[in-house]
C-alpha cells in the first residue's frame, strides 16, 4: 500500500495545506493499492509564487543553458524506465505494448524539445523593427490520467525551452505515476521554482490554476467538457491556452485497401491504449461495395484480440481506468443496442474468463449511421461502429461530419488517393497507413478537439509571444 502525501513547491518536496485524500486502485484487480493527499487552492497558489519569484531570472538563460537542463530532465526519466513502467502497469492498467514505449516517448519530449530549441531564433528583423520571441510568464498544465508521463514530459519541456516557469496538476488518479516521475524530475537538479507539480482536485486546484491572475497561460489536455470550463475560467485575465481536448477519429478504408495489411492497422488504431485514447480511430467507414467482406475481417481481427492482464505481452487490451470509466462504456454499449445498432463482435460485461477488474469485451458494432450518439460521442474504451459510405465524397462528408477533429486514418492501396482524401480531411493528423509517429510535426484539433498545437516549432511558438522594438 503506497501513501503518497507530499506535493513539490520550489524545489522541494512539502506536506500540501489540503487535508482530502483520494483512493488509489489496480484497475485490473479493483484492489486498493495506495492513497494521495490533494492539495488545495492555498497549495496551489504556493506553487505559483513560486513559480512567479523563479521567473525573471529563468526568462533570462541561455539557449545552452536550457538545452542543458532539457537533457538533464531526459536522462533523469530514463535512469527510472522500470520503475515508471511498473507504476503506470499497476494503477492505469495501460498494456504491455503501451507502457512499453511511454517511458522513452516521455523522455524523448525533452530531447525533442532540445533539438527545436538548438534550431531556434528568438529574433528576427523584419523591416525596421526587431521582432523578438519572449516567454509568456508562469505557464500552468493541467493534464489526463491516461499517459501521465508524456503530457507532463511534453509540456515542461516546452516551457523550459520557451524560458517560462510552470506548475503542473497531474490528474488526482495518477498519483503513484506522478510520485516516481516528480522524484525523477527532481533529480535532474533544476534551479528551485523552474517546476512545481500539485496533486489535487480539478474543481480545486485545476480551477485555481486556470483563473489565477499570475497564470499568463495554460496548457490543458483532456476533456472537451472541461477544456471549454478553463477557457471560460481564463477568459477574464486573458490567458493564452493550447487546449488539447476529445477526438472522434475517422478510420477511413478506401475501396482499393488491401484489406489483409489495412484491418490490423484499422484495429490497433482503434483500440490504442485499450480505447483510452483521444487519438483513437473509433468511426471505420467502409465502402458499401465491399462492406461483407470487410465485415468479416473485421469480425475474426476482433475476435483474435486478447483482453486481461496488462503485464501479458501477448495483451492488446488492459482494464478500464476506473469504476466510473467501466460503467460509462458498458452504458455506451447499451445504448449502441437501443440505437439500432447491431453488435458484430464484443458486447455488454466482462470478457470470458475474467470475473474482475473493470475490463471490457472488445465490441465492435455495425449497422451504425453517424447520427447515433454511439458514432458523435468520445466512449473513451475499446468500442468501435461501422459506418459504410457509397464513394469518396460520401466517405470525406461523413468524416468531416462531426464535432471533433484531432486524427484521423486513411487506408488505401494508391498512396495518392490515400492523400487526395487526407487533404479534405478536417483533422489536425491524419495517418495513412498506420505511418509511424512524427514528434517534431505539430500535434492537435480541429473543432471542438482543441486549440492551438503542441510539439516542435508550433508547440515552442505555443509558448512565446512576439515583441517588435522599432528603432
Ligand atoms: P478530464 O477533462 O476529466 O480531466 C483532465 C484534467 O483536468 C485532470 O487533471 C482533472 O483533474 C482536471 N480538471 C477537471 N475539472 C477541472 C476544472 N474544472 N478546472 C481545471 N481542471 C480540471 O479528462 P480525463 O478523464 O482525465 O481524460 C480523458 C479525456 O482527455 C478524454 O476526453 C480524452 O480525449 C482527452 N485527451 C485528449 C488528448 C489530446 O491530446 N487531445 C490526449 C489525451 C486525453
């Protein structure tokens, strides 16, 4: 049983003015494992002032200086790769695949960030005037439980590089995550203030983040519902945000797919990090001309997916984060039924064999129009629709056709039709053909996913504001 009971404020770590606790569990055995002690609104402002006092002087470093703590920040994540892994194992219930690579994913957003930043210019002339890039302020993060590492990583490395100082809330169900990664951070030996990381409450320490007047920014990912609460909180003190928010991604296999390479790649994209991801490609649009066969593909792909322990390798999709989250997406899969949908592999409560732990059946539904609420609203679990489109158009308007637009995946055999498609796409990402990764390339929504962007020049640029000096 793990007691987590400190926060870390100006280099330190201290015992939070806030008295709540909060249960810690194994999503995959429904097991208490731990509590966290949350700090409040008067913990929260702790953290800015501290944040505030390390400010003037951290605006001022150098490019090496920076570039310096960046791979400082890196190697310290690494020295604990095991360690974090287990954690994010044990209270997430991420599979094997997943927490497989976070780790790395989380220590490489520093390098990333040292590698835009070494290629940086800070000043530019333009005509008579001298333009220079300069850092917001105290920068504030507010960040998911569902890859606590690398939104932490991603978002302190942007700030370092862009000479800002930040405090960051992790979400509250992530606490031994966050106590290995802060202990890490630690480490890496920063000048006090630079970081201050506050487990807390969302309508408590999140809500004083994001209203707080010496806040100049916030970088948020997580829900739409609560991205538009800190835009609205911040609207008053006109703070800048990068909102990375909800994502309903189109999963679109063209008529010329193979499909024996494209469903492997459909399903893996789909259920990513067992559904809980926003950049999960739920809504598979299918040609109508070839829909019975991609049907049955998608059948035998589904039915071949392991469910269950996180730690199996041969594992694609672990537990559910929570209690909360389990019966919301078992609520899902009954209201696909009532919508008319019908369920071509999957279905309502635990897979076979397992009789604990908020694990879901994989399900995959057909029948589905866009209209459904199954095929508008973010499940957030292993829950994928079918919908069939008659030609191109038709498949590019139903894309396009919803209140999101963070990634979006196009399968074809003739990569310029794949692109003809992804350039009509309203989507921050689209990938073609299950294409790897890209850090450097910018990161976010269209819609209602989001605002601004992360990662690279876009998410730097993110965090700077020009100054023009005319002479
Ligand atoms: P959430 O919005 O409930 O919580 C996210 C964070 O916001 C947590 O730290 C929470 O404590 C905090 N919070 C809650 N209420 C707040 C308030 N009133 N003021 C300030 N902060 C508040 O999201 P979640 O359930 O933790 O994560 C799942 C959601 O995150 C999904 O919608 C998913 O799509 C989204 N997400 C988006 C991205 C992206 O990059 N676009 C990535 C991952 C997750």
């Amino acid at each position: 049983m793990r007691s987590i009971t400190e926060i870390y404020i100006d280099g330190a770590f201290v015992t939070p003015h806030g008295q709540e606790t909060v249960d810690l569990f194994n999503p995959s055995t429904e097991e208490k494992i731990g509590s966290v002690r949350l700090g409040d609104r008067e913990d929260a402002r702790a953290a800015i002032v501290a944040a505030k006092r390390t400010f003037p002087a951290f605006s001022r470093t150098s490019k090496a200086e920076r570039i310096d703590m960046l791979t400082r920040l890196s190697a310290a994540v690494s020295a604990r790769t095991e360690e974090l892994t287990a954690a994010m194992a044990e209270e997430y219930g991420a599979p094997h695949y997943f927490t497989g690579f976070s780790v790395s994913h989380a220590a490489s957003a520093f390098l990333n960030m040292a590698a835009t930043l070494e290629n940086y210019d800070f000043t530019r002339r333009i005509g008579r005037a001298e333009v220079t890039m300069q850092p917001l302020g105290v920068v504030a993060a507010i960040t998911p439980w569902n890859s606590n590492y690398g939104f932490i990583c991603g978002k302190l490395a942007t700030a370092i590089a862009a000479g800002s100082t930040i405090v960051i809330k992790p979400s509250e169900m992530s606490g031994m995550q966050t106590q290995i990664l802060t202990e890490c951070l630690h480490d890496a030996g920063l000048p006090k203030g630079v970081f201050n990381i506050v487990n807390g409450r969302g309508d408590v320490a999140g809500a004083e983040f994001s209203a707080h007047p010496d806040i100049a920014k916030v970088t948020f990912t997580g829900s739409t519902a609560v991205g538009k609460q800190i835009l609205k909180a911040g609207a008053e003190t006109l703070k800048r945000v990068t909102l990375e928010l909800g994502g309903k991604g189109a999963n679109i296999i063209l008529a010329d797919a193979d499909l024996d390479q494209a469903i492997p790649i459909v399903l893996t994209m789909g259920l990513t990090n067992s559904g809980q991801a926003c950049i999960a490609g739920t809504r598979i649009l299918a040609p109508k001309s070839r829909l019975p066969e991609i049907l049955m593909h998608l059948k035998t792909g589904m039915e071949a997916i392991r469910t269950g322990d996180p730690k199996d390798p041969q594992v694609r999709v672990g537990p559910m984060v929570s209690q909360k989250q389990f019966d919301r997406v078992q609520s899902y899969i009954r209201l696909g039924r009532e919508e008319g949908a019908e369920i071509l592999a999957g279905g309502e409560g635990r897979p076979d064999g397992i009789d604990r732990g908020w694990f879901i059946r994989p399900t995959i539904f057909t029948n589905v129009t866009n209209e459904m609420r199954i095929a508008r609203e973010e499940i957030f679990g292993p829950v994928l629709v079918v919908i069939s489109y008659e030609d191109d158009e038709d498949a590019i308007r139903i894309a396009n056709d919803t209140s999101y637009g963070l990634q979006a995946y196009v399968h074809s055999g003739d990569l310029d039709h794949a692109r003809k498609v992804a350039d009509r796409l309203e989507s921050g990402r689209v990938v073609v053909n299950g294409a790897p990764h890209e850090p450097l390339a910018p990161f976010g929504g269209f819609k209602q996913s989001g605002i601004g962007r992360e990662f690279g020049l876009f998410g730097l640029e993110a965090m700077l504001e020009p100054r023009a000096v005319l002479v």
